[in-house]
C-alpha cells in the first residue's frame, strides 16, 4: 500500500501540472493564431535566430526550472527513504 499512495500522489501532480500549463497557455493566447501557425511549415523560410549574446532566460523560466529541479531531487530522496532497510 505504500508505494501505491505514492504513485496516486505521483499521478496527481502531474496532472494538476499539466492542467495548470494548459491552463496558462489558453490565457497567455498560445492557441490563439492557429491559422496562422498552419501555414508557417509550407512559408519555406524560417526567421533569424536572435543573436546570441543578448539571450536572456525570463525570470518565470528560471523559476520553471528550479520548481523541476526540487521536484525531482525530491522524487529522489523519497525513493533513497523508501529503500533504506528498516
């Protein structure tokens, strides 16, 4: 029983994370100009890259990326726990 609270757990999250991303991505407008994505594979160019030394990670992505990486160390303590021998 203890591993499967777990996984339930495990399973939860990861759905309220993806509803919460759907979530975020239907207000910011992502699904907004499906038109215009449609045809941008047939346009036969692609646009400049910007140019590499100005690149900057917006502060939500650098918090998108500690958030996942706390999530997985603590997936990993949690399993290192479950495995040690009582």
């Amino acid at each position: 029983m203890g591993y499967y609270s777990y996984f339930l757990l495990y399973v939860f999250v990861g759905f309220m994370l993806c509803a919460a991303l759907f979530a975020w991505a239907v207000v910011n407008g992502q699904f907004s100009d499906q038109k215009r994505a449609r045809y941008l594979p047939l346009t036969g160019s692609s646009p400049a890259p910007p140019d590499p030394s100005t690149a900057k990670w917006p502060r939500s992505m650098v918090w998108s990326v500690l958030v996942i990486l706390i999530g997985l160390a603590v997936q990993i303590a949690a399993v290192l726990i479950m495995s040690i021998p009582s």
